[in-house]
C-alpha cells in the first residue's frame, strides 16, 4: 500500500516536471494567458483610438504641411501656404473656429528638397502631433513622405501635385488636390487636336513623374487626330535656362509647343521663343504655370496668347464678390502677401479641408475626416470655378477645369469647362 502511494506522488511530481500539474493550476494559467490577451488587445484598441484623434483636443486642431520657402525658385509657390491656407484658417477661427476648435496651422521649410520633406513631415508626426498634412506641395518632394503617412495612418490631404500616383490607386488616407496631370493634359491635348487638327507638336517636359504624367495625358487628347509629336526635350527641375530645348523645339519643325514646366521654366521657354528665336508659334502651358508670376517673368507681351487651363478664379476679377472676399481676407490674415492665383489655391485647399471636418461632426477621429471628404459631391468652394466630387473610389477633387489664355497681361477663361469627372 505505502509502494502505491509513493508510487503515485512520485507519478504527479513527473507530471507536474513535464508541465502538467493539478487542474486547478492548468485552469489559473489559462485564466491568467486570456488576461494577458485580452489586456494586450485593449491597449491596442486604445492605442489604435488615441492616434485617431492626434492632434484634436477641446479646443484645438493641428494642421501642418511641407512647402518651399526658402532655397529653391519653388519659394515662389510659399504664398500658397503661408497666405491662401494659413490666411484662410485664421480667417475661419476668428469666426469661431470648427466645432468649438481652432487650427493651428504648421509650415515646415522642406526648400523643395525630398530628403528634407522627409525630415521635415517625420517631424510634423512625431513632435508636431499633427492630425494631418494638408497640401504638401511637389511630386519628387511628396513622394519621400506620402508611404510614411499612409503607414501612420496620418490623412495625406489635398496634394499640391497632379502625379497621379498619388490617387491610382486609391489609398484611403491620401487625396490629390490639383488636376492630376494626366486628366490635365488630355483637355489640353483635345484642345489642340481640335484647334490645330494636323499639328507638328514640340513638347518641353521636367524629367520626372510630372512631365511624364503630362506626355501621356497629352498623347491620350491627341488620339484620334492627325496630331504627331516631334520633339520632346526634357530638363531637370534645378535647370533655368531652357534656351537650348526651345532651339531643338523650333529646328524639329514643330508648329505648336507645350511645356510642363514649373513657372520660371515655363515663362522662359517663352521669353526664349518670343525673344531670342522671333519664334511665332502657338504656345499651351501646364496649369502649373497659369499664375501670375508667369506672365511677370515672361512679360505680358511674350506671354500674350499662351493658352493653359485653370480650376479657381482669377484674383483680379474683384467686381466677382467671392474674389472680392478672398481680398479682404488675404488683407487681414494674409501677412502681407498680395492677392494672386497662388492665394487663391491656398484658400481653395484650406476650404476643402474646413467643409470635410465640418462634416466630421463634434467627435472628430481621422476615420470620420477622411470619410467626410469621401463625401464631397458637387462641392464648389467660394474662389473656385467648378465644382468638386469625390467617393470612396475618387480622390482627385480636380478633373473638369477651364480654357484660359494670355491676353493684356492677365489670364482670361474662355470657351466652356472641360473634363472627364469620375464620380457621377
């Protein structure tokens, strides 16, 4: 008997070595593991709530973007930040702000540099807390942030850049915010077949993802014509001087020249024609370069007849009331900056981003921000000329525009809008 009962303990000590033991032991493990999981999983789902709502408090909301402002002729394009937005959020919080909240707005200096953007929007993440990015401006410099803010689940709004890598395929935290260049360039390219059907085309086009969003989009409006391309001359976007790819333009013979250019580029692809080559030929510009500062660099009398396309209204229509508006506002809240098409892109950003966290309600998460956005259907802001419409399917707020062209040193719209609108 006492054989058996040694036996026996000796039997449940293995047992227990082995990793068994009594129930009860087994069953407080297990009770003690689905703790721990259910514990863990919690905190994930905090986790996951509290980054929702970074940059929100009860009183505040934290924007930021990457722009241009110093070190690079992009620095032209800082109004757009630092007056059209800023001014426009400003504007908005002495109204009483959304919900309760105001924006408080971050300009990160990136000199339109990637390496730079990428510092600068890790920054903007990181310490800044931003609830998200709105209008980082330029495709090379985008590109180095945007995979960093989709991982983050950071909204990635209204991209001043058309490269339509950024909106196909859809990701659900990033929206473009200018024409993509694609659709841009096939209104243009259908605006030449049909004004200038059997034309020998010359395309001056920045050698990267813009200028090659731009030959396909045009090549796509060419379709169907007896329209050819003979001459493509690219450049690299720190180049200044384009005299060279304008003279092998004019000898291929072409008699219609396009540019996808950044405004200096583009206005002295003009001065250079006009100028230096006595070259009388038909001109179309990217709606990059339908600014103002393009005609001031090319001069009027250059630039005259250049035709581009155009989705805001133009800053010196001041009998319009809502330009009107945009003047007085950029007066009071626009740090100096003159009006100009540049301030009014901004405001045209900063009112898309203010309608969608309007529409995001009092408990505002970045979920319900993005999906606010989804829902701006025939949306026109105050100091654009055609409406907005975007899904789940469609970010590209952008793709109907308007004819406009050179005349008396400012850019007149002509003819009827133009586009290819996804989200019917």
């Amino acid at each position: 008997m006492r054989r058996t009962w040694i036996r026996s303990r000796n039997d449940a000590r293995a047992a227990r070595s082995a990793g068994g033991g009594p129930p009860w032991r087994a069953l407080a493990l297990a009770s003690m593991l689905s703790a721990v999981l259910v514990a863990g999983g919690c905190a994930k789902e905090a986790d996951k709530a509290s980054a929702n709502r970074t940059g929100v408090s009860d009183t505040e909301i934290v924007l930021g973007t990457h722009f241009p402002l110093s070190q690079h002729l992009a620095a032209a394009y800082a109004p757009i930040a630092t007056a059209g937005m800023k001014g426009y959020f400003d504007y908005v919080n002495d109204q009483g702000g959304i919900n309760g909240r105001k924006i408080r707005f971050v300009i990160a200096d990136d000199h339109y540099n990637p390496p730079d953007t990428a510092e600068v929007v890790r920054r903007l993440v990181e310490q800044d807390q931003v609830f998200a990015v709105v209008g980082g401006l330029g495709t090379a410099t985008h590109s180095t942030a945007a995979a960093f803010l989709e991982e983050r689940g950071v909204p990635d709004m209204f991209i001043l850049s058309g490269a339509s890598k950024f909106t196909d395929p859809v990701v659900k935290t990033r929206f473009g915010g200018n024409p993509d260049y694609i659709t841009e360039a096939k209104i243009l390219g259908g605006y030449i077949a049909k004004e200038h059907p059997d034309a020998k085309v010359a395309l001056i086009l920045q050698n990267d993802d813009f200028g090659a969003d731009g030959e396909k989009g045009l090549k796509q409006g060419f379709e169907g014509s007896s329209v050819r391309v003979v001459s493509r001359e690219p450049y690299e976007s720190l180049e200044n001087d384009l005299t060279s790819q304008v003279q092998r333009a004019k000898n291929s013979g072409a008699d219609v020249l396009v540019a996808y250019t950044l405004p200096p580029q583009g206005a002295n692809v003009v001065k250079v024609a006009r100028q230096v080559l006595n070259w009388d030929v038909p001109i179309v510009v990217t709606g990059v370069d339908a600014t103002g500062s393009f005609i001031d660099l090319a001069g009027a009398e250059s630039a005259e007849g250049v035709v581009s396309v155009l989705f805001g209204k133009q800053a010196y229509l001041t009998s319009d009331p809502d330009v009107a508006a945009h003047i007085e506002i950029m007066k009071k809240y626009g740090g100096g900056a003159p009006p100009s098409n540049l301030t009014v892109v901004g405001q045209a950003m900063a009112e898309f981003t203010v309608e969608a966290l309007k529409r995001a309600g009092s408990d505002l998460t970045r979920e319900r921000f993005v999906e606010a956005a989804e829902s701006l259907r025939g949306f026109r802001c105050s100091v654009c000329l055609v409406p907005i419409s975007m899904s789940p399917s469609d970010h590209r707020p952008f793709e109907i525009e308007v004819f406009v062209k050179v005349q008396d040193g400012k850019w007149v719209a002509f003819g009827e809008p133009v586009g290819f609108e996804s989200t019917k």
